[in-house]
C-alpha cells in the first residue's frame, strides 16, 4: 500500500516530526511512504528522514495549476492509495489535494491537531478581549471574535466533507467537533492520538539517578505556549529550592526577553538551552511543566512520561485529563476563575518537589501511561484505518 503524508510545509513543530515518525515507521511495517510538502522554509528536519522516505516540495502554499499538476504527477506516478492531509483546517492544501485526485481512486484522511473549537487567530482574539478596558471596543473584539469562529468552523466542515475520514486527537474533542462546527453526525470522525517520536528508553528507567531539574520543553512563544508562566513559577520556587535547577529546552520569539529577565531580576538556577534533542534533558529530568493556554494532544507529554518525568500541567484543554491522571501519574493544575494563578500552581508543584516517595509514584505511573503512545501501538491503529479505507469505508466520489 503507498502511502502520501501531505502538509503544507516542513517543520519546524510537532506536525512535521509527527509526519517523518509515522512514515518511517510505515516503511519498516512494508509500505510504500512518502512525504509531500508544498513549501520547504526550513530544513532543519530533513536530515532526519531516511533515505527511503522521500521528501516532495511543491510550487508554494498557493492554489495554482502548477501545484495541482505537481500534486496529480505524484499520486499517479507513486499509485498513492491514501493521502494523510496534516491540515485539518487550511483550505488551500485540501482545494489543491482534492483537485489533484479527481479521477482517481486516492482516499484521504485529514488531522487537526489543536483543540477541535479553537486555533491561534481565536486565542489571540480573546487575549485581546482580556485586556480591553475601552468599553466600546469591547462589542467590536467580540465580533471579531464571533467572525473567526464562523470562518475556522466552515473551514473544518470544508476539509471534512471533502476527506473519507477526519481525525482527531482526543476523545474529549469529539463532542467539541459537533457543537463547533454543527455536524450533528460526524461519521467519518475518528479519534486517533499521536506516537512518542523519540527513542524510547532502550531499558528500565532508573528512578534513583533522576536529578532535581524542572523541565520545560516547546516552542518559546507568547500566545499559546506561554513560557512567561514558567518564569513567574520558577522567581518564587528558586529561593524556595536552592538544590533544584529549571531547564528550558526551545526557541522562539520569547527568548531573548526571557534572558533579559533572568539577568536583570537575578533568577538562579535556570538554563535556556535553545532548540536541542530533548531526549537526554527527559532522561535526568524529574518534573515536566507544560502551562500552554490551550493544546492539541501534546507530543511533549508522552515523550517525557516514558522517561519517568512527571507532568504538571495546567489544565487548559481537554485532552490534558485524557493524559494526565491527577495524583496518579501526574499533576493537574486547575484553573482559578478560568485564569492561570501562579501561586496555586507553585504550591501544586511543590508538594512533589517536597516528596520523594510521592514523586517516583507518579514517575512509575507516568511510564506505564506512556507505552499506549508507542509508535508500534499507533502504527498499528493507522494500518487499521488504511485496511478499513481500502476495503471499502470512507467517502465515496
């Protein structure tokens, strides 16, 4: 079976390296995998693909003859069966997609891997909205917020109804996808979450060699990853535990002023590594924190669960409870009037900081969480979907 991951770029993010682990993991499985992009601006993960996964790059991110042409070449030339659509949202990687395959026998399966009622422009807007004190601008961002909403709603449902199957991340997502884009009955919805993309430990993860290291790790950007939450838990924990070190690993806009902030307020103990393999911070590392305003199926928290890191995460979207069993295998820090408080979350992290026994608890629990995100295990889940659209499900055209 050949099969076709197709986005609209290349990294950097979690879409592209979930794109270059599941075809690789295909290949070894005995299919035929590729991946096609229609804009390459970085090549930073291209050196990971092996060399019998091939990387396609298109004319651009635009509607054009020349990229339907491209994308048609492609899927007779490769006798795709399926194409994976990694937008589950955009409307021009679908247009082009669904024009290239008329005539053909290419089922596609698309993936929205955010929160099925909300993406960046929608949070953007309510930050806005957050701190308005002009009254009569007030009616203004809700409308600009009511219009965002429509236009990200008959996106999905334009992507849906041109896909045989529409996945997304979590089950709490299910009903969201409903109520936010008024399919009453999405049957070619499905759930499918994402695979742990990194090495898994290769034998038992020692517990005892685990350092005192508060980890985050993520893109270092201001209006959904919010690592300024981070920084204002971190100015009241370090004088608290002097033998405690806080690990950043990521780039972003926000850096530079988070470096400034650590010199100028002299905050100890803290380290911004930039954009690096995150595999060996998981392995020393004793606590995950993740204070996102809102997520997908983050691929940050399996990954470090399988190292015995325990995640405290704010409990901003639905699928963190999918994940994360408060108490169990984890911490869920809840929100305070729908806001983020940082002293109630100082204190959540502290009770683990403070407790040895309790930490490697939630650790031992937080590894055997991890092995339903394996690779093997969703490669399995996606060769059953391919099997079934083959035989014969999915939309008909």
């Amino acid at each position: 079976m050949n099969i076709l991951f197709y986005d609209k770029d290349f990294g950097p993010g979690g879409i592209a390296v979930v794109s270059e682990t599941l075809a690789t993991a295909l290949r070894q499985r005995g299919y035929n995998s590729a991946i096609y992009v229609l804009s390459l601006p970085y090549n930073d993960l291209v050196s990971r693909l092996p060399k019998n996964v091939p990387l396609i790059v298109g004319q651009g991110i635009k509607y054009n003859k020349e990229n339907i042409e491209q994308l048609k070449n492609v899927l007779v030339e490769r006798k795709i069966d399926i194409v994976v659509n990694q937008q589950g949202l955009n409307p021009i990687p679908i247009r082009i997609l669904d024009k290239a395959r008329k005539g053909l026998n290419v089922k596609i399966i698309s993936v929205y891997h955010m929160q099925v009622n909300t993406n960046g422009r929608i949070i953007s807007v309510q930050q806005e909205i957050e701190r308005c004190r002009h009254r009569f601008m007030l009616p203004l961002l809700h409308l600009k917020m009511k219009l965002f909403k429509w236009i990200t709603a008959k996106s999905m449902r334009n992507v849906y109804n041109k896909s045989d199957i529409y996945e997304v991340l979590s089950p709490s997502f299910v009903p969201l996808f409903s109520e936010f884009t008024g399919i009453k009955n999405p049957t070619k919805l499905k759930v499918q979450t994402n695979p742990v993309t990194i090495q898994l430990p290769q034998k038992e993860v020692d517990l005892n060699s685990k350092e005192k290291i508060l980890l985050y790790v993520g893109r270092l950007e201001p209006e959904i990853k919010k690592p300024q939450r981070i920084m204002d838990m971190w100015k009241l924990l370090h004088k608290q535990f002097p033998k405690w070190q806080l690990v950043i690993v990521g780039d972003g806009p926000e850096k530079n002023r988070l470096e400034e902030e650590i010199e100028t307020e002299n905050i100890t103990n803290v380290k911004l590594v930039g954009f690096q393999n995150p595999q060996p911070y998981y392995e020393k590392a004793s606590i995950l924190l993740l204070t996102s305003e809102t997520e997908g199926f983050p691929l940050v928290l399996a990954e470090a669960m399988s190292y015995g890191v325990v995640p405290c995460v704010y409990d901003s979207f639905p699928a963190s409870s999918d994940i994360v069993k408060d108490g169990q295998n984890g911490i869920l820090i809840p929100k305070d009037n729908e806001t983020f408080n940082v002293h109630k979350s100082v204190e959540l992290v502290s009770t683990i900081m403070n407790d040895n026994n309790k930490l490697k608890y939630l650790a031992k629990n937080a590894i055997i969480t991890s092995r339903s995100y394996s690779i093997e295990r969703i490669s399995k889940d996606w060769e059953a979907t391919f099997k079934h659209l083959i035989v014969g499900g999915g939309r008909k055209h």
